[in-house]
C-alpha cells in the first residue's frame, strides 16, 4: 500500500479531500445538534468498513480498489468508508423527517441509496477507481453489487430505528447510545450474508430468473411504494444544506466525470440515465421540503444550534473554490478526463517532452513474420532544446536480424489542428534513416527506410482509445507528470520492401501517445509490456525503476467488446526468466518473463535475443534500450508482445520487485 497522496493524479486528490471534508463537517454538525444521529454517522463508518473488508481480503476478492489518500486495512480507502456514514447521515436526516412508518422508511432507504449508485458507480469504475473482476451488469458493476447495497441499507436503517424505538433519545447514558447505535452493524451484517447467499444460490448459481429483472422489480415495487407513500408524508421543513451535501457531492462528481471523460462516447445512453436518476434521487432528498420551496408554507425558525455551525459551512465552500481552482482551472490540472481525442493527436506545443510510438507486428503474404517500430520523441526546454529525436527498427525473426536506425531533427514539429505530420526530412544529410507519420483520429500512415527495409504502412484504429489514469495528469511521486493514451488494436495492411523483393504485409499494431514532464522518468527507467492475444484482447503493463518508496506500476485490459479495464498495481506480477547482455554495449537486459495478470500466466520470450537501440546520432549520450517482438504463451490464450527496457545501460536504483528466477 502507498502512503498518503502516493500516486493519485490531481483530480482524485481534489475529490477526496472535499469527500473527507464533508465528512468531518457532518461529524461535527451531528455531534453538536443530534448526538444519537452523530453516533449512528459513526456506526456507518464502521459498517462500510466491516462490509469492503469482508470483500476486498478474499482470497480471490470479487473487486479492489485502486486508489486511496489513506489506506485502511485489507486494502480499503478510508474515503470510501467516510462516504458510508455520510450516505447513512443524509438519508437518516432526510427520511426521518417525512414521519414514514419503519416498514415504509427501510425499503425507501435501500431504494434511495441504490439509486444514487446506479449513477456514481459507472463513473468510477470507468476511471479505475474501482475494478470488478465478475462479469458487468450495469455498465461495468454487477448486479448483485445492487442488490447487496439495497439490503445494506434497508437492514441497517430498520435495525436503527428499531432500536431508536427502545432507547429513547435522553433516556439512556452515553454507554447505552453507542450501543443502540453500533448493534445494527452486526444485525446488518448477517443480514447480508444470509440473504445474499440465498440470492446467489437463486440467481447466480441456478438462474431462476434473471439477475437484472431481480433487482429491477425489487426497485420498481420499492419506488412505487414510496411514491404513494411520499404523497402523505410531511414535506414542510426548513431546508436543511447539511442533508443534501452529501449527495449533491456525489452527483456532480460523476456528471462531471461523465461530461469531461469519454464515459459518455463508450455508453452514450448514459447520458441520458445518469441525469434522469440523479434528479430521481434529488427529489427523494428534497420531498421533506417541498412545500417550502414551492412556497406553499413557510419554514420554522432555525434551530439555534446550527447557526453555531455555520462557519464550518464557510470554511467548507472555500475549500469546494480553492480545490476546484487547482484541480479545474489551474494548467495542466484538469478534473477528469482533459485528454481530448483526436485534438491531441496534433503537437502539442507547450508540453516538455511528448511522443507518438508505434510497435506493431506483421506477416507478408508468403509467411514471414516481422516486427516494427517507429517513434518520434519532441523535446521543448528551456530556450535552446528544441528538437526531435526519431528512431525506427525491424526485426526479422525469420533472419534472426534485428535492423535500426537513428535520426535528430533540430527543430519541432508542425502545430496543426487534430492531427499530426512528422518527418526526418529536415535538408540535413544526417542520421541514417527516412521516417514519416502522417494521421490522426485512428488513421494513420507509415513510412520508414531502415538499413535497406522499407515500409509502407496503413493504419486504422479498430477498438475506442484506451485512456489511461481516467485521463488525467498522472503526477509521479519522484516529479513531473504524465498525460498517457493508447490506440491498442490498430489493423495494419501495406507492403514491406527488402532483399530486392516487395511483399504485401498484413499485421496489428499499437499506438502510445504520451506527453507531460517525463523527463524524471525517462532518467528512471522502465520495463513495458504491449501484450496482444489471440483473442482479441490487449493488456498494457509497465513499471518505472526505482527505490521501493518510489513505485510505479500500473496497467490496463482492452476485452474484445473494445472496453478498456485497469490494471492495480496489486493485480498484476512479473517475473525475470532470464539476462542477456548486450555484445555491442555490454548492458545486461532482462530476457524472458513470467507475466501474471489476475488468474493468467503468460510466458514471454524474445523472437530474437539482440534487439537494442544504441545511440548513432552524435549529440549526446545514449539512449540505449531494448525493444523488441516476444512470443506469448499460456495455457489459454497465445500471442505476441512488444517489450521496452529502458534503463538497463545506467546505474539504476534497484527495482520495486520485479523478481529474478534463481539459478
């Protein structure tokens, strides 16, 4: 587990301190104005707790979380239990005041909470926050989830107002409080062991009827019951902010992510959905006011305890403004997702280093496998670098030949609209290749000249961008930061010239686009991983070198339906089979892998052992790097792999726990 702030990009940050903050709000709010609600705020807390942990320390946990400003344990956010208490809070506060018999306020309850994850839970399992590895049912999230939260809820608030009914608010000492309010925890507990065993014993394990047309008429029955309800009950209070903020929070959160991320594009009648049950959820909260806000009656004065709370508001609101300036308006710090498609195919010229790479493999028509790269680097600091380095490569595996070549461009690429146009061309006789890039938005085309290989090249994207970090900057622990996106399945067709012969080529390739302050990675070092499988699937995983303080690991999944899935840190392992050393610079590079993503082993071995880029343009030291087409092997699924080492030529400072097979 990482310590606070660890890896998270600025947005996440900025939704968590404001998550944290309208926690301790509502825990002082409580504390000084309804002690019992104050304890039962408490009693949430620990119930979430109680609920992820039993989950997430599975031995085979059905989801994790990826990030967390505070790690509790088992590998729960300290956030996500704060949002607990605060969901129980809002709801206590809001159904508490429309005077509804218990056997109507619990199923309101558990309709109420599970609505409002019908909209939160798809925009954060779409920016890995939260990863599921059971097969999805609502936009990336189970069903059962659904139906667990609705059982969650409904006990829990049941249990509490039964125990409210027998311990009197002032009739019992603090001791008797706590206990009236942690005592539903256990009752809720088992309550949701026991009946969602009976649910997927019923409709995961012998499908009496289907998951979704469960939890449906579970929600239609319970929403038409509190309509009906809702139209009797007492809806002339004083509007009270702190039972909405919680939910309004949630709900803007992820519109926003929604809006600003291409959750919208993947499932576009999210657009609609989202919105129409937020505003569902919206007059749930607000039916104890109604009449108030459509001026029907006038509200009672104010308690005289909540003015003495006020400034807690204040302080709330400046810290909404300032979190939303750093985290929205500040540059290169959107919320989530500033990655706009295709606009940053196109230089960009205000970004320090960026990149487009491109690692493909091919067949001619007669047979013989090939493997490509292609990758011009553009470098902006300070007043005088302003240049491009472009590397392209072929590796024969017929011919066990592995064929590079180098060049630098003293100047920076054309700024052009959504689309990109580079070349070595620059009327200098230097380096030692002929390279251009011509594209954008998925179509691209390709033409390198290497050592006597030409490649002619068309390109056409066949699966949605994979954004990675949610696309958002990526700020690394050790400084600098990294916007980051992929093309990962790009069909590949056109013709390979060599050995005085042209032949038609067929193949995949994968696109990185990726740009920021990278130059404190680049120093680092990394190993990388483009697996591509012969099911249609692609697995991105990388690590950056470095002490053990300084991990960075992460990764992604494309399925063959072309949705792009995290990769924890904590869900994927490599291991070194082997070294080979170079005879041309004597850098010793890992060789062979055990790759391990969730249940899957893969077996990665080089097509051919000498596969280095060595530095022939003269200006500077370096790079050197092992780049290179593997093959990939498992007891499932084969295929092929791209790898990058970086790193391996210079002292590095260790690794974060790549593991070297003993001798």
């Amino acid at each position: 587990m990482e310590s606070l702030f660890g890896s998270a990009s600025p947005a996440f940050i900025l939704i968590q301190l404001v998550n944290y903050t309208i926690a301790v709000i509502l825990l002082i709010y409580s504390f000084r104005t309804d002690r019992q609600l104050f304890w039962t705020l408490v009693a949430g807390i620990l119930m979430g707790f109680a609920i992820e942990y039993s989950q997430t320390s599975k031995v085979d946990p059905p989801y994790y979380y990826s990030e967390a400003l505070v790690w509790l344990p088992g590998g729960v956010p300290l956030g996500v239990v704060l949002s607990w208490g605060t969901i129980f809070f809002s709801l206590f506060t809001t159904l508490r005041r429309l005077e509804l018999s218990l056997w109507v306020m619990a199923p309101l309850a558990g309709f109420t909470a599970t609505v409002l994850d019908l909209v939160t839970d798809p925009a954060f399992v779409s920016i890995g926050f939260w990863v599921w590895k059971v097969p999805p049912g609502w936009y990336g999230i189970p069903w059962s989830n659904y139906m667990g939260w609705y059982i969650i809820v409904a006990a829990f608030v049941a249990s509490t107002q039964w125990m409210l009914k027998h311990f009197k608010p002032g009739q019992a000492g603090l001791f008797w409080e706590i206990v009236r309010a942690v005592l539903p925890v256990p009752i809720t507990f088992v309550a949701f062991i026991g009946l969602m065993t009976a649910y997927v014993y019923l409709f995961q394990e012998h499908h009496w009827v289907p998951e979704q047309l469960v939890v449906g008429a579970l929600l239609l029955l319970t929403g038409w019951l509190a309509a009906w309800q809702l139209r009797r009950a007492d809806r002339s209070w004083p509007v009270n902010a702190f039972s909405l903020v919680t939910p309004i929070f949630l709900i803007i959160t992820s519109l926003l992510i929604l809006v600003l991320s291409p959750l919208h594009t993947t499932y576009p009648t999210l657009a609609v959905v989202m919105p129409a049950l937020s505003a569902l959820v919206l007059l749930v909260y607000l039916s104890p006011y109604l009449d108030v806000l459509l001026g029907r009656v006038h509200p009672a004065e104010p308690c005289e305890k909540c003015a003495h709370i006020t400034w807690w508001a204040i302080l709330a609101t400046l810290l909404m403004v300032v979190s939303l300036y750093f985290g929205y308006l500040a540059p290169k710090r959107g919320l989530i997702g500033p990655v706009e498609i295709p606009q940053n195919d196109a230089f960009l010229p205000n970004e320090q280093v960026q990149w487009w790479y491109w690692t493909g493999h091919l067949k001619t028509e007669s047979g013989r496998e090939f493997g490509y790269e292609v990758v011009f680097f553009a470098f902006k600091t300070g007043l005088l670098m302003r240049d491009q380095l472009i590397q392209a490569a072929i590796t024969d595996v017929e011919g066990q030949k592995f064929h590079f070549g180098q060049k630098v461009v003293l100047k920076l690429p054309e700024i052009l609209d959504s689309k990109f146009d580079l070349t070595t061309q620059d009327g200098l006789k230097t380096g030692n290749i002929v390279v251009t890039a011509k594209g954008g938005g998925g179509l691209d085309h390709l033409h390198a000249e290497v050592d006597g290989y030409v490649l002619d090249a068309e390109l056409k994207e066949t699966k949605p961008v994979a954004l990675h970090y949610g696309g958002d900057a990526h700020p690394y622990r050790f400084q600098g930061y990294t916007y980051y996106y992929s093309r990962p399945h790009m069909e590949t067709t056109g013709t390979l010239s060599y050995q005085g012969k042209t032949e038609k080529i067929t193949g995949t390739t994968w696109f990185d686009r990726q740009y920021g302050e990278l130059y404190q990675a680049i120093v680092k070092g990394w190993q990388w991983f483009a697996i591509e499988l012969e099911d249609n699937r692609q697995i991105m995983i990388y690590d950056i070198l470095g002490n053990a303080n300084e991990v960075e690991r992460a990764g992604s999944l494309t399925g063959a339906d072309g949705i792009t899935r995290a990769i924890s840190r904590f869900d994927f392992d490599v291991e070194i089979l082997g070294e080979w050393t170079s005879p041309h610079t004597k850098c010793t590079y890992p060789s062979g892998w055990k790759v391990t993503v969730g249940d899957e082993v893969f077996t990665i071995l080089p097509q051919v052992k000498d596969q280095e880029l060595r530095a022939v343009h003269g200006y500077w030291a370096g790079p050197e790097y092992w780049e290179g087409t593997n093959t990939v092997t498992s007891d499932k699924v084969n295929g092929r792999a791209y790898v990058e080492l970086n790193g391996y030529c210079r002292g590095i400072e260790g690794t974060w726990g790549i593991r070297n097979k003993k001798k």
